[in-house]
C-alpha cells in the first residue's frame, strides 16, 4: 500500500493537470449526490458514475 501511495503522489506531482481532471471529476460526483434535487432523474447514478472515474484515475496513478 505504501508504494502505490508513493507512486501516485509522484504521477500527481509531476502531471498536475491530469491530478486537477481527477479530483475535479470526483468532486463533480460528490456534488451531484448531495445537490440531488438539481441533478435530474438519476442523480446517484450520475454521482457514482463521476465519482468512480475519479477512483479509476487514482488508481492508474498509482500504477504509474
């Protein structure tokens, strides 16, 4: 586990707009879970779907 987490602090360090992507999707994720009545028809789907992207970045990071 520590390595991973060394790995991916060093992806994001050296590739911050690939970091900012990540993050940015996963708090668009957060957002549409807790702002459901604004989301439309299936805002948890919405939010699991962006909040699971932000997860597979984090892990391709740390598999750089």
């Amino acid at each position: 586990m520590e390595k991973s987490y060394k790995r991916m602090l060093k992806y994001f360090s050296k590739n911050p707009s690939f970091s900012s992507w990540v993050h940015f999707l996963g708090g668009v994720g957060v957002g549409f879970i807790l702002t459901y009545p604004l989301a439309g028809s299936h805002p948890v789907r919405w939010g699991v779907a962006f909040i699971t992207v932000s997860i597979l970045g984090h892990l391709w990071a740390a598999t750089q």
